[in-house]
C-alpha cells in the first residue's frame, strides 16, 4: 500500500522547525567551522593554551622563596587567566568574522542567531576545555600546587572562567570597530574585575564601595570558588554557589551576544 504525505503535514513541520530558538545540525556545523579555522592560525591556539601554563609558570618562580605563597595564590588565579587570554583572542576573531562580512552573510541563510552564538561557544570552549586540562595538570604535577580538593574542581573553575571571557569577547565585538578597539575594552571591562576580586585585598578589608562593585563582578566569585576548592577537601556550597553564578552570568552575557547579531 503506498503511503502519501499530507502537505500540511510536511507544512507544519518545516514552520515548527523554523520556529525553533536553535537548529543543532547548524550549530554544530558552525563550531566545525570556527574551530577548523582556529587551528589554521597557530598563533591563537599557541595563545590560548600555552600562555596560561606560561604565566602559572611564571607565577611558579616569583613566588619560589615566599613560603605558601604559591598555594595561596595559584589556585585563585585559575579564575584570572582564562578570563583575560580567552577574551582577547574571542573578541579579536569574532570582530573580525563580523568586519570580514561573515557573520552578516550567515544571517543572510535561514539560521538562527543564537545558533552562530552557540557554535563560536562550542569551538571555542573546545579549546578552553584543553586549556584548563593542561593548566591544571601542570600545575598540581610538575609546578606542585597542593591543594586539599580535587584538581578538576581547579579545571571546573579554569573553564568557566574560560567561558566568561568567551562570552564577553563575542559581546565586545558588537562595539568595537576594529582589534585595536576590541583590546582597549579589556582595561575597561575585565582590568576592574582583576583589581577587586579579592586576589590582592580580601573583599571583608575594601572599603564599602568597593565591595558593593566587587559582589556583581564574576571574577570575584571565580576566585573565591577556586579558593574553595583549594581549602576544603571536597565540594562545598559555596564552591557550588559561585560556579553557578558564573555560569549563569555565561548564558546572559551570550544571549546579549546574541541580540548584537542583526539582520
């Protein structure tokens, strides 16, 4: 018996289809994309794995000599330096699929924004997902970094990190007309942070208004959850606590990205 398909059958599923926030099968194609084009510039995946194994090396030697210094300020530090280097090299390569007209002509096909949002994320937490393994294998092995909880608690907190920095490079590469202008955001938007995070004063020793500034900056909570894990043996609320807020502030920063993203 031959079977026949009903027009407004197929009619409904292609509306419903189209309707949809997202199309996996485009988003993934997407990440493919990016992330294919990433590994072709060597210098960006040089950035975004080795520098911060560089500078926890750095932070290694400096702090040689002072005794506990190294385990007091390598764990909070995992919070910082994803941060920083995955929102350089997010907001450079972003602006430039946007000056490049790459983006607008993928807008130009039946896509959603949020799909291109979600695929630049994927690609490059991908490749945040690589520098938080090799960042924190470093440094509880050959660097020695004691800590008394678990090392990927240290690389839960690198890659949300990681992820933050992601999400406001695609963000700042809405306004910035060129690298140049992506990379003087960085004083502006991510510098403060660093500044108040509580990695140079406790937040309870700042004066009033700069903790009230401190409490809504993420970074200040990526600190203070990678003091957790590096002062209790296990998981604690408050590690869990703080990684959901930076994971929550993730997902509005990219759906601001997504907004930035016009026809």
């Amino acid at each position: 018996m031959r079977t026949e398909y009903r027009p407004s059958v197929v009619t409904r599923a292609v509306r419903t289809a189209r309707a949809l926030p997202l199309t996996p099968g485009i988003t993934l194609a997407t990440a493919q994309r990016v992330l294919q084009q990433i590994v072709r510039d060597r210098g960006s995946v040089a950035l975004m794995l080795a520098i911060p194994c560089m500078l926890m090396v750095i932070l290694k030697l400096m702090f040689d000599d002072a005794d506990g210094a190294f385990e007091r300020i390598g764990p909070q530090v995992f919070g910082i330096f994803p941060l920083i280097v995955m929102y350089l090299v997010a907001s450079v390569s972003t602006l430039r699929e946007r000056t490049s007209g790459t983006a607008e002509r993928l807008l130009t096909m039946p896509v959603q924004r949020l799909d291109i949002v979600l695929g630049y994320s994927l690609a490059f937490g991908f490749l945040a997902l690589l520098q938080a393994v090799l960042a924190t294998l470093l440094s509880v092995g050959p660097l020695g970094l004691d800590i008394k909880g678990p090392p990927y608690l240290l690389m839960i907190i690198a890659m949300l990190g990681a992820l933050l920095g992601l999400a406001l490079g695609l963000l700042v590469s809405a306004f910035a007309r060129n690298e140049f202008q992506a990379v003087q955001f960085l004083p502006a938007g991510v510098l403060p942070q660093f500044l108040v995070c509580g990695l140079f004063v406790p937040r309870e020793d700042m004066s009033d208004g700069l903790s009230a500034v401190a409490k809504v900056m993420p970074m200040t909570y990526a600190v203070q959850a990678a003091g957790e894990a590096a002062r209790h043996d296990g998981v604690t609320g408050l590690f869990v606590r703080d990684a959901l807020l930076i994971l929550g502030c993730v997902i509005v920063v990219l759906l601001a990205s997504a907004a930035t993203l016009k026809r």
